[in-house]
C-alpha cells in the first residue's frame, strides 16, 4: 500500500517525484560546490570550531574523539563525501526521467541513496544534540532541536513521494489492474466501461427454488448434502431431486390445509 496518494495535498505522486528530484539536485549541488571549493580543509574547519567548543565549554574529553577523527581522514572523508554526492545528483536526474516514464526501476537508486543521505544525517544530528546538550542555554537547545527535526522530516517526505510514486507504478502495471482499467496508467477507463468488461467474465448459475414459510429445513440441508450442493436452498436439476423436492411441498401443504381446517 502506498505511504500517500498526493503530493502536499494537490499534487500527484508523479508530479511530486518530479518535483522532488529537482529540488534534491539543486540542494545537493549548492552545498556539494560550495565544499568542494573548500577542499578536504572544510573537515579541519569543522574539527578545529568542535575542538574549541568542547574545551571552552568544559565538556568531557571523550567527545574529542570526533573532532579528531575528521582531521585524521580528511582526505578519504572528502572523496567519499564527493563520490557520494556526485552519483547522488546523477539518481536526482534518473528520478525524474524515471517519473516521466513511469518507469519504477530508474526510481530505485535515487530511493536507495536519498535513504543513505537521511540515516547519516539523521546520526550525524543526534551526535551534534549530544555534544552541545550541557553547554547551551535550553532556549537555544529546543530551537536547534526542533529546527533540525523539522529538517530532517522534511527531507524524510519528500523521500517517502518517490517511494510512495515507486509502489503506484508496480500497481498500476500489474495484471489485475490492466484488466479493470487498461494498459495506459495515464489514461485508464471510465468505471463504466471497467464494469462491463468485468461482466465478460462468465459465472456458473445456479438455480434456487424458494421455499416461502417452509421451516423444515432440515429435510432441505440433508438433501443439499446428498449431492454435494454448496447452497443449503440450492436444488439439482436432477429429475429425483425436483421430485423429492415437489413430495415435501405437497406435504407440507396438506399438513397445513388440515390445520387450518
């Protein structure tokens, strides 16, 4: 079952994927150019402002650990970093070719890479709330708390629109769904006209012969059972069945009329 069906409420998820995949390339490559500028230097920057934060602040050495770390793998840190990011902005290009198509497997490795993308920056937020916790006013601590959550769901939506858009093309090219609706997703058939190719199919008849106010139904059960009847009122065709059939009735009739009488 898809997570949703429109895109911020108006849109379709075709749509949305489409929108989704130039606003993730335009994000990506702005901060991907403005790092690669900077070298493998940014990561010493950003060791060196966390350093002097936890020594100012009085924090506990063990969190110079990630500092350090960034300043030792600086290099390899900053190819992954533009590897990752480079074949990213080429899935946001596949994404919306992917859309357009309605093709679910070019939708893939963008999904797969954009749910990279959320799972680092979702720890690499909490590693952050954790460290500045103790050494900020708890105003300042709520607003970066809440900020950066609503970053991350942000992101966290517009990744479940291509999702959401990849489980609608595996429906809508599915047999059942064809065979109710046509072979064009875009253009599907009026539910009229579904309807009447649904009344093609052909289904067995069985005849039933209704009994009003006969309350013995147990005669009826047992003779439903005798010839592998599925309906405890459904009669065979068969010659002796209508005949037991019109015994019982009769009857029943008689037994009434002398009640009556």
């Amino acid at each position: 079952m898809p997570y949703y069906r429109v895109f911020c409420t108006f849109c379709s998820v075709r749509l949305g994927a489409i929108i989704v995949g130039i606003i993730s390339f335009i994000e990506i490559a702005i901060y991907t150019i403005i790092i690669s500028t900077k070298g493998s230097d940014f990561f010493i920057t950003i060791a060196k402002c966390a350093e002097d934060y936890i020594r100012d602040n009085g924090l506990d050495a063990g969190y110079l650990s990630y500092p350090r770390y960034l300043e030792t793998n600086k290099d390899t840190l900053f190819t992954v970093f533009i590897s990752f990011h480079g074949v990213h902005l080429v899935t946001c290009v596949v994404d919306i070719i992917g859309a357009f198509l309605l093709n679910q497997w070019l939708l893939l490795p963008y999904i797969l890479l954009e749910m990279t993308r959320l799972f680092v920056a979702s720890a690499t937020f909490c590693i952050f709330m954790i460290v500045i916790k103790k050494a900020i006013n708890l105003g300042y601590l709520i607003t970066y708390w809440v900020s950066g959550t609503f970053v991350i769901l942000l992101l966290g939506y517009l990744w479940a629109c291509v999702l959401s858009l990849f489980q609608v093309i595996f429906i809508v090219k599915s047999e059942k769904y064809r065979s109710v609706y046509g072979d064009d997703p875009l253009h599907p058939l009026q539910a009229a006209n579904a309807i009447k190719s649904m009344k093609n199919t052909k289904v067995e008849r069985v005849k039933i012969f209704p009994s009003p106010n006969f309350k013995d139904t147990e005669k009826l059960k047992s003779l439903t059972k005798s010839n592998n009847c599925d309906h405890p009122f459904a009669i065979s065709r068969s010659q002796r069945i209508r005949n037991e059939y019109m015994e019982m009735r009769r009857n029943y009739l008689n037994e009434t009329s002398l009640g009556h009488g």
